[in-house]
C-alpha cells in the first residue's frame, strides 16, 4: 500500500516534471483530444509526442481509448490529489514568512502597550527626572 | 519571467520524483541536518546522497552552509509554493464526482419543485384538461 502510494508520487511527480506533459493536461482539461491534436501545438514528432502521453498514461493521469486508428485521450486528474496533499504538509513552511510577521507585529504591540503602562501618571513617581531641576 | 516559472516547476516537479529525495526533505522538515545525517536512513553513499541533495539545491529547496568540512543542509520550502498552485487549478477535476452528486441533487429537487407546482390548484386554469369533460 505505502510502496503503491510512493511508486505512484514517483511517476505523478516524474510526469509533471516537463513543461511540454504539463500542457498536455492544461489541453486535456478543456476537452478529450486525440494523439494528434496533442502533438499539434509542439514542434515534436506524433513519435515524440506519442512518448509523453505513456509517461502520463503511466502515472494515471491519462486515459487512452482507441477506436479504430483514433486514440482519444482523456484527463484522470485523481491522481494529482496524492501530488496536492504530499505538498499541503510543506505549506506552513512557504508560509513561515507570514508567521514571523506576525510575531514581530504582535511583539511590537505587546512593548506598545507595556510603553503606554509605563508612561501612564502615577500618583507618587518614583522615578528620577532625566533632567534634575536646580534646587532653589 | 515565464520561462523562469516553467524551469522551477521543471525542477521542483523532477527533485519530488524520488522517495530520496522526498525523505530528505520530511527529514529537513524536522531540522539542519548535515550531508552525512541526511545520508545515514538510506543504504546510499555519501557520493549518492550527494547527488540527491544537489538535485533538491538546483530547485531551490535546500540552501547549504559550509563550515570547514561540514556541510549543513536547510529546507528552502518556497519553491514548492509554485507547485502546489499549479495543482490548485486541477483540483476541480477530481473534485467532480462531488460536482456530478451536487448537480444531480441540484437536478432533483428543480424536478420536485416543478411536479409540486403542477399540482397545484390553480384559481382559472387556461389550459385544456388532459382528460376533456363532456359538454351538457
């Protein structure tokens, strides 16, 4: 089960990684296209393009049906939910930014507010004058 | 700048394609590690576990300290932020069997809304009865 679940991130992963595979699927997410429609906006062979749909079609990402010499492709987006929810776990540290933010806006607040207590009239000040005034 | 964002993804995409590889960066996750420490849960070499933690430098997720002979490795997890967006936009696709069950609810109770209207007594009715009276 955890082999299936890593061979699987392997090839998901291993598909996504070239430019020419990720357009395909942006293509096959707007409708069904055939092999040569794939290959059409490319400068590669129906051979070369013919290779890239294997490398998605092995990792799940791409259903082929043939009919006749037509093999219509079609988009499987499932497996790029395992893909999504491997990166999910590292989203707090991308975010780890925003965090350190935060904390030195809440510090800043917290020595505001210790400030304005200090500052506040006290009764009887206790404190020394930074300026000492003449005795008279 | 486009070209930019398509190396990265090509890269972040290629250094996610091994279970190596995605080790070492749950292992970064934890904490610093040095070359050695990253090598030691895999029957790799250091010359192997070398080759993997440059693979994840040259897509930017782990930055290296040199310190006279120890090498320090860092996650960098920003670069992944990139790769969890361009999955973000497919989530809709395997989010659609929900979608399918939501129109088909959707669907249902339009048709209960019609039918219950159609039974309703109306004060004049202008259309002919499906079952005609007999004229007196």
């Amino acid at each position: 089960m955890v082999k299936q679940y890593t061979e699987r991130l392997d090839a998901v992963f291993g598909a996504l990684a070239d430019p020419t595979r990720r357009a395909m699927l942006r293509e096959l997410a707007a409708q069904p296209r055939t092999v040569g429609e794939l290959a059409a906006p490319f400068e590669i062979s129906l051979a070369g393009a013919s290779k890239h749909i294997q490398v998605l079609e092995r990792a799940g990402l791409v259903q082929r049906e043939v009919q006749g010499r037509v093999h219509t492709c079609r988009l499987d987006a499932r497996p790029l939910h395992a893909g999504a929810e491997w990166l999910r776990h590292y989203e707090r540290f991308w975010n780890r930014k925003l965090d350190v933010l935060e904390a030195i806006l809440k510090a800043d607040d917290a020595m505001q507010k210790a400030a304005k207590k200090a500052v506040e009239p006290a009764p009887k000040p206790t404190r020394k004058s930074r300026t000492p005034r003449r005795k008279p």
